[in-house]
C-alpha cells in the first residue's frame, strides 16, 4: 500500500482493537474487526472510479460485490453519470457516503482512497492513469492504455517511478481458455512456433468532426474536461454518448481497439513480453486497396498475422498460434479448436467467457495487498500496445516499415517516426 494508506488502516485497526478492549462486546459488532469472516473496514482496498459507462459499469460492479473493497467516490465530466454510480453506490451500502466529483484532481487528493478504477475514453486512459500515479493511487484501467507509442512509455515510466500496481484491462491474461492455449504454444506441443494470429478490426479511423451543437453547462457535461489533451473541435452530443470511437484524435482504429488484446495474447504465447515485431507490412486487395490486415515479423523470425477474417467463430477477440506439427485456436466463447487429435486431449471447456473481468479484477485486489506485478502490468501491456501502434502506423502509410524495439524508433523513416506521438493540447503534458 502507499504509506498513507498502511498509516491509516494501522491506526484504524489499533483504535479498534483498543476500543473492543475497553467496552462491552456487546457495543463493536464483530464485523467491524473482521471476526466474523467479514472483511475489516480497516483491511478493504478503497476505490474511486473514473469515467464509468457502459464497460466502466461491468467493472465496478465486479469489484463493488467483492468483500475486500469499498467504492467510495465516483469521478465523471457528466452529472447524470455521477448521479446514477453514486446512487448505486448508496444503494448498495445503505448510505449515502459516496463522494461526487467532476475533475479527478479533487477525488484522487484523497488520503482514503487506495486505488482507481479507469473506464474513460481511451483519450484519457494514459493521462488519468499518469495523474493517479502521481497521487500514489493504484490503479486498474481498461483498454487501450494508449493512442500513441510515446504514451505507452510515458506511462510505463510513470507507473514505475511511483511505485504502484497497474494493471490492463486485459483480462483475457486470467480466462481460463486463453490461458490454455499460451500453456500449449509455449510447451512446445505444437512444435517450434511459426505464426501467432491476433483477431483485429478494420483499422481506419476519420478526421472528419460530427457537427457543432450548443455546448451544455458545465455541471452537465464538462466539455473541456472531456476533450482532455485532445485537440479542441465543437460539442456534439454523439461523442459523448460513446460515438467518439473511430474519430482520429480519440481513437486509435481497430488493429488497437482489439489488438490491445489480441496482440497482446500472442506476445504472451510467444514469451515476447519485453519485445515487439521489427517489420511491419500492410496488405492490400487485388484491385490494389487497402486490405485490413498487416502482417509483422519478430527478429527471430516469427510471424504475426493481425487480421479480422478467416476466424472459425470460437468468439470474439480470437487468437490462434501455429507451430511446425500444428496449432491451436480460441476465442471469447471458451471453446477451443486444435489441428489433431493429437492435441484434442490437451483441451478442456471453460465455461467463463473471455469478456468476463472478475479474475482479472481479483488478480488485481490481490497485488494491491500483497504489492506482487499483475500479469497485465504495465510493461508488457506498453510491449503489446506498442506493436499494435507500429501496424497501425504501417497501414496508415501504405507500406512497410522497419522498426527497432530496443531504440524504439523506425529505421530510415521520418514520417513513420513522426507519427510515434501526436501533439497535447495545453496545458496538458506527461
């Protein structure tokens, strides 16, 4: 914990124990010391919460069902959201304690709170975990961490200088079938590894602005604290509502918005966590247009295939590892396919589907406890969203590119390199 946080829950837990000492039984329920298999107020991870809709949603309400922590304030540019996870929040506790907040400078100042849930757009994932990890708060925040390869190691640097847990929403690290087939692939069963495929989508996005609308109060929506380190451009309520996805400057396209996943799966299964591809080639159609696919290959030769057809519809976010005796497949349904029946014992059902974050989120409150690297920390999430970047910069220039992951730069390609950062808008920085 950060030292406020084990200072504070000391004193809690030593107040409590004397005050037990000097009064009847009868006036300290045991629920209060933990006696009764309940959690200890003093020992539960206090979370504050980030920008919560939809996905947010899904992961605080996992982590609120959990005995060993405790939402205690939410943080939202829109008042309705504020109001509707406060008023969740007061319903499960039965009180009315849950702080508001608008601007998560004032929530994350709060010597109570242990960590922090991150669900906002992706504009806002690395600035808002850079600025938790400042405060000193842990911090679990959902996918993509970045929108550019400079981000990622902004905030791999950040994290590590401050100390604190991080972990990715990548949950499919802790599904049960994806781990399955990464236990496969590196065991050598499926013969020395020759291709790792990561399921992603048509990577375009548009610079083109939705039209202007009266901008709403501030308490309403506040649209500055919304835009962030974006450039500016005029309200339009779709945005907010979700409809900034597939804009350039809130979004990475879609070999990220899975990719961040997928590629990642694929590092993992490859044991090339602390590295990424150094060739880069987008395809294109026989009529010569773009095509969605890039193909990437490791110095050791290894092929990464980002593609979005082709699948054998095991679910979305599909990975496949191909080796010289065969290979393996799966996807968010848990069901997975092999190339033999040589491998068919190898397999089992898993019945959690790959969207589910409730392991991933127990990995989490457990390394915030005992201090122990999530397996989606920050350095190999930063490793997995840097080679989705890299393919995304590929397709945006229509051609191959050469990249060195230990100097981190593109070889011989100014263009290529200029697009490993995009401008902040003031007074923002990392």
């Amino acid at each position: 914990m950060s030292t406020h946080s084990v200072k504070r829950r000391e004193f809690l837990k030593t107040a409590a124990l004397a005050s037990a000492a000097a009064v009847s039984p009868s006036v300290l329920p045991g629920k209060v010391l933990g006696l009764d298999g309940s959690v200890a107020p003093s020992n539960k991870i206090a979370l504050g919460a980030i920008g919560i809709q939809h996905r947010g949603l899904t992961d605080l309400k996992v982590f609120m069902e959990r005995e060993d922590v405790q939402f205690v304030a939410i943080c939202d540019i829109q008042k309705k959201q504020r109001l509707a996870i406060k008023d969740m929040a007061d319903q499960k506790y039965g009180d009315t304690a849950c702080g508001m907040y608008r601007d998560m400078h004032e929530m994350l100042v709060r010597d109570d709170i242990d960590a922090v849930l991150i669900a906002t757009g992706d504009r806002w994932h690395s600035m808002a975990s850079i600025t938790a990890a400042k405060y000193g708060k842990d911090v679990y925040c959902e996918k993509p961490l970045s929108l550019t390869i400079d981000e990622s190691r902004a905030l791999e640097k950040a994290v590590n200088r401050y100390g604190i847990i991080y972990q990715a929403g990548t949950q499919r690290r802790n599904i049960g079938n994806f781990q399955l087939a990464a236990e496969i692939a590196a065991s050598g069963k499926l013969g020395k590894l020759t291709e790792v495929h990561a399921n992603t989508l048509w990577p375009a996005t548009s610079h083109d602005w939705l039209p202007a609308e009266p901008e709403p109060a501030q308490d309403d929506v506040d649209w500055n604290l919304w835009l962030g380190p974006c450039p500016w451009r005029p309200y339009n309520s779709r945005y907010v509502g979700g409809s900034w996805r597939g804009h350039f400057d809130f979004h990475g396209g879609g070999i990220l918005e899975w990719g961040s996943h997928t590629v990642d799966l694929c590092q993992w299964a490859a044991q090339k966590d602390d590295t990424a591809p150094v060739k880069y080639t987008p395809q294109f159609n026989a009529d010569g247009s773009k095509g969605g696919e890039v193909y990437a290959w490791y110095a050791d030769g290894l092929k990464l295939v980002m593609r979005s057809s082709g699948w054998l519809g095991l679910g979305t976010c599909s990975a496949r590892y191909v080796g010289e005796e065969g290979w393996v497949e799966t996807g968010d349904s848990g069901r997975m396919a092999v190339s033999s029946d040589a491998l068919r014992g190898e397999l089992k059902y898993f019945g959690m589907p790959g969207t589910s974050p409730d392991t991933h989120i127990a990995e989490f409150c457990e390394c915030v406890k005992t201090r122990r690297n999530p397996s989606a920390n920050v350095n190999v999430a930063a490793q997995s969203h840097i080679a989705s970047h890299c393919a995304y910069i590929a397709w945006q220039l229509g051609r191959t590119v050469e990249f060195d992951p230990v100097k981190e730069v593109f070889l011989n390609d100014e263009d290529a390199n200029r697009m490993k950062s995009r401008a902040l808008r003031a007074p923002y920085s990392f």
